[in-house]
C-alpha cells in the first residue's frame, strides 16, 4: 500500500464522513429515482422475496438504521445495497442462559437498482461485443474466471485512531483477493455469489472485542463490467459490555464500526494458470 493522502481530525469525523459521501457517494438529488429488485436470501441462500424496488433518493443518518449493516457500492448511476440481519444467539451447545454469545447471521437483502434503466430490464441494457467500462451492467453473465483477475487501483480506509486514509494499490496482493476465494478466509463465514455480486459476512459474529478480526468482517464485491471491480469491507464490534455503576445487571452497547475499508479496482491482466505460478517457483 502507498499512502495517498491521510485525514484524521476526531472532531470534525462525522461531518467529514458526511463531506465525503455527498461528494463521491451520494451524487444523485431528491427527484433521482433508482429502479431495480430486491431480493432476499436464507441462511442457505434460498430465496425467500424477491420483489420490484423503486427508491427515491435520499439520505438518512446513521441513527436511523441501527437494527442491520448495510454496505453500497455504486457505478454509473447503478448501485448494488446488501443488507446483513444478525440476531442475538448463543454458542452452539452452550445453555441459552444470561447474555448471548453474540450476533448468529440471520438474512441478507441484496437491491440491484440503477437510475438509467427506466424500466431496469434485459433490453434497456444495449451494449456491444464488449462491454462499455464506464458502464454497470446486470444482465451480463459473469463467468467465474472474471473473479481472478489481475487488478490495481485505490483503497480508501477509515480506522479509529488514524480516521480517513487513501492509499495506491499497484497490484491487489493474493492475501488480500478475498474476493477470488469465494467461501471465504475461514469456517466461520457465510457467503453467496450472485454472478457479478459476492457477499461475506460472520456467520456467528462474536460478542465484544476479544475476538478475531477475521470474525467480525462484513464484505461486499461487484464486478459493474469487466474492466471494474469494486470492493467494500467493515468490521463490526458486537455486543460490547459497558461497565455499571451497580453489580446487579449487565448493559450491552450498540454494534459499534471497528473498520472500514473500500476499494476501486481496474483488471491489467489475466488470470495467472497454476502452470504458470508453479513456474515462477
């Protein structure tokens, strides 16, 4: 990673995450109207609803979606919304006696909606022999292959103690390609792809901050069209105990953001064959 450019200020935080996605986020205005699906999965990555979405745009605080974790990514004027459902569970095999052991996952909704498909159908979707890269596409199948890409671009992140960072990536390292690795970087994750849209998320996400960072991670990947790929990755706190004055009772706080991170990728090369890596060796 090569710094870009490094912003840390805790008082002014907030609104700069406001700043930041009003700029390059949130481009539309309140007569801008996004039509796509939404679709809901099980645990087991049925669906349980699909239905039509039209959404109106507009903006809302992070007070008012304190239930679920929801990660966008956006591409000309398309965007893809996943919203992950973790409710409170125990342990497996552990009485389910006093405070839960943490967030067990749930469902997850996953709205694909643009702003330039009036009616976001199949033949609204004209393109060539080879797609636009300044274009989202929907329709367009995605092979496989296309998730092995080789990529570069920018990585934006936000910590707690270093707040908003940018950073070049000249190559997309192998460890850090979660989204070539489909079922994720460990047994403790629940994943989906959905052709051009693959989701991670924890599949019991543990209470408190004792516990491994690879637990708490939320991800979100969408290749708009085969020249791009975009990232979104955060990592979320559970059920953090907060410490009373009296003995008799125990308060959890809110689910609190550990990390955050998001990335913009253009593909430079083609996927390396194991013949070829085997070679290099």
């Amino acid at each position: 990673l090569t710094p870009l450019a490094s912003i840390a200020n805790d008082e002014e935080d907030a609104s700069r995450q406001w700043g930041l996605g009003s700029k390059h986020h949130w481009t539309g205005d309140d007569s801008t109207i996004y039509r796509g699906t939404s679709t809901t999965y099980s645990t087991i990555g049925d669906v349980l609803l699909t239905k039509p979405q039209t959404f109106v745009y507009k903006r809302a605080g992070k007070n008012l979606v304190n239930q679920e974790l929801q990660l966008c990514l956006s591409y000309a004027g398309s965007r893809v919304r996943c919203t992950f459902v973790h409710a409170p569970a125990w342990e497996k095999g552990k009485p389910e006696t006093g405070l839960p052991d943490g967030l067990r996952f749930l469902r997850c909704t996953v709205v694909k909606e643009s702003s330039t498909l009036p009616n976001f159908d199949r033949s609204e979707e004209v393109g060539g022999d080879e797609p636009d890269p300044e274009k989202a596409y929907f329709f367009r199948p995605t092979p496989p292959f296309e998730w092995q890409y080789i990529h570069k671009g920018t990585s934006w992140t936000w910590g707690p103690t270093k707040g908003d960072e940018g950073w070049a990536l000249p190559s997309v390292e192998e460890a850090d390609a979660w989204h070539s690795r489909p079922r994720g970087d460990g047994p403790n994750v629940w994943s989906l792809r959905l052709g051009s849209i693959l989701l991670q998320c924890p599949d019991f996400l543990p209470r408190g901050t004792n516990v491994s960072v690879l637990d708490t991670l939320f991800r979100l990947a969408w290749i708009p069209n085969p020249h791009r790929m975009l990232r979104a990755e955060a990592s979320v706190i559970a059920m953090r105990e907060i410490e009373m004055e009296s003995e008799e009772g125990v308060r959890v706080g809110r689910p609190e953001r550990g990390s955050f991170r998001v990335d913009v990728l253009e593909k430079v090369g083609e996927p390396e064959s194991q013949l070829e890596k085997e070679q290099q060796h």
